[in-house]
C-alpha cells in the first residue's frame, strides 16, 4: 500500500512539476505570448488542475472493492462514494490540520487545496448514485435489544438521521452501509489520546464514543454495518471508457 501511495505521489509530483515548469517558463517567454497565455489552455490529462488527475490518487485505494488497509489493525478502506461531499471535506480538512492522525491520509489531505477537496467531495458523492434510489427512513434490519439500547444511549439518529443515512448536518457522516472493521476502527479512534498516529480530536464524536465499551463499540458497528444505505466502492472500470 506504502508502494502504491509512494508511486501515487511520485506521479502527482512529476506531473505538478512539469506543470510548474510550464508557468514559470511563460514569463520568461516573448512579451506577445501574454495574449497567448490568457486563453484558456487546453487541459493536459495530467494536469493537476484536471478533476481527473486530482482523484487519481484517490482510486488506488477507494475504488477497489475489499481493498483493506492494515494500519492501526486491517480493516476494508472506507467507502466515500455516496458519502456527504460536506462531511468529505471536513473529514479531508481534520487530517489535513492533524485532528484525524491517519498517516497515510494526512500525507494525502496535506497535497489538497480546499477548491481540489471540494471539486473531489462532488465527484465522490455523486458516485454511483442512482436517479430515483433513494434509502427509505425506517432501517430493513432492526437492531437487537441490545444494539437498540446502545443506539437510544447516545441518539446517534438525531445526528446521522432516519435509518443512518440522512445526517442532519452537510457536514455529518452517513454511516449506515459502512464497512464494519472500518466503523469500529473509526469509532475506537475517537476515544484513542496521547498517540502521535491514532486518533481523532472531535468535540461531538469524543463524548459519544468514550461512553462505550470497545465491546459495544463493536456491536454498534456490526449493526450499522448491516443496514442498507447509499454508500458504495465504485470499481474504476465503471466509470472509465
Ligand atoms: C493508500 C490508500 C489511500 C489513499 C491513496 C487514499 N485514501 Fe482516503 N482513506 C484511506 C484509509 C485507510 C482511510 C481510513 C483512515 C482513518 O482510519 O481515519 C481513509 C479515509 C478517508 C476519508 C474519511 C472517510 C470517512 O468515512 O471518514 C476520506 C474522506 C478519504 N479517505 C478521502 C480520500 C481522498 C479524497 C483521496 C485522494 C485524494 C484518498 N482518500 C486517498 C486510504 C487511502
Ligand atoms: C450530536 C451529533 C452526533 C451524535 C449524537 C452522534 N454522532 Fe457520530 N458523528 C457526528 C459528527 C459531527 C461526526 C463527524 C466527526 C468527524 O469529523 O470526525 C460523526 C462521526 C461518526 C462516525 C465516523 C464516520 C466515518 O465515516 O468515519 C461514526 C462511526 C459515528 N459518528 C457513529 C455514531 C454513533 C454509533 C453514534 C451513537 C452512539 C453517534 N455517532 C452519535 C455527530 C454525531
């Protein structure tokens, strides 16, 4: 995985510096070339201001299905498609900033520019979304007892909505659908502090997930895991011709 980031990067990194090259060269060039040079260049493939090459460094991971990640323990990478654009931009914002201390998202959240998040969050919740599929309120799979008990200790419906999928807020998670190793990974990190490369600082989720066993945690996250929502991995060759 470590490989296949580093040849990412070194992709991104060649192409971002050629690009430099060509605007650092446009001055140096004959004055008339100014005129030139306001018309709007054809986009190169690569170019790093294309969409294209912005989520090219996403799909290595968030667009094979199963694809697992081993760090801090191995659990299936996050499914983004269908995902709250709001809520990606957050997210690629609190690893930016270090409050998620993913590694391996921070080295990715630190290359992107708040337009290239906002042009990725659209392109990713649009993803796989069907016209007319829309997830209904009540959950297909009732919770047992014991996960309906959990799930009422913290309301987590009054944030994340009607059947998980319907945050209240933009920038609020759907967590119905999700992959479970992920969730429990996801919610352990909200309780994890003092780690240089665990964690997550979040004022709302911290309280919520520190009044749980992991034990519980992973119940919820099992349960969660098991409702159907609009969260998917959408392979590259559906989307490419
Ligand atoms: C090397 C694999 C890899 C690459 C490349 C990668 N990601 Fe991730 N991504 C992960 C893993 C693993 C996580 C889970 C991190 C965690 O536990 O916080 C994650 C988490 C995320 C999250 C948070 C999901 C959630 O539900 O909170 C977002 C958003 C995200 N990635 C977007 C992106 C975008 C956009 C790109 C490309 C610009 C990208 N990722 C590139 C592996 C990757
Ligand atoms: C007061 C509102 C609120 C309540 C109640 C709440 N959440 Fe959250 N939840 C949030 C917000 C906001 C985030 C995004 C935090 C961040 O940016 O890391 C979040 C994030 C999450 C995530 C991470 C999703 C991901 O893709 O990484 C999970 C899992 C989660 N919540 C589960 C729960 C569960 C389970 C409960 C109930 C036990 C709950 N939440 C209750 C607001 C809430």
């Amino acid at each position: 995985m470590t490989k296949l980031l580093t040849s990412l990067f070194a992709l991104f990194v060649a192409s971002a510096t050629s690009f430099a090259h060509a605007q650092a060269a446009a001055p140096a060039a004959s004055a008339p070339a100014a005129a030139t040079a306001a018309a709007p260049a054809p986009q190169a493939p690569n170019s790093p201001k294309s969409l294209q090459a912005k989520v090219a460094m996403c799909l290595g991971c968030h667009n094979i299905p199963g694809y697992q990640a081993s760090f801090p323990e191995v659990h299936k990478v996050p499914m983004i498609a269908g995902q709250n654009a709001g809520y990606i931009v957050a997210a690629l914002n609190a690893y930016k900033a270090g409050e998620r201390k993913h590694p391996t998202m921070r080295g990715v959240a630190d290359q992107l520019s708040e337009q290239d998040m906002k042009d990725i969050a659209g392109w990713y919740a649009a993803l796989g979304q069907e016209a007319g599929k829309a997830v209904g309120d009540k959950p297909a799979r009732e919770p047992s007892p014991q996960v309906a008990a959990l799930l009422q200790k913290a309301a987590c419906a009054s944030c994340h909505g009607a059947n998980f999928s319907k945050p209240i807020d933009p920038a609020y998670p759907k967590i119905a659908g999700q992959h479970g190793d992920y969730l429990f990974v996801a919610l352990k990190a909200y309780k994890t502090e003092n780690n240089s490369a665990v964690g997550r600082s979040n004022g709302i989720m911290g309280g919520i997930a520190k009044q749980f066993s992991n034990a519980e945690l992973k119940a919820i996250a099992n349960y969660l895991a098991s409702v159907e929502g609009d969260l998917k991995t959408v392979p590259e060759s559906r989307f490419r011709k």
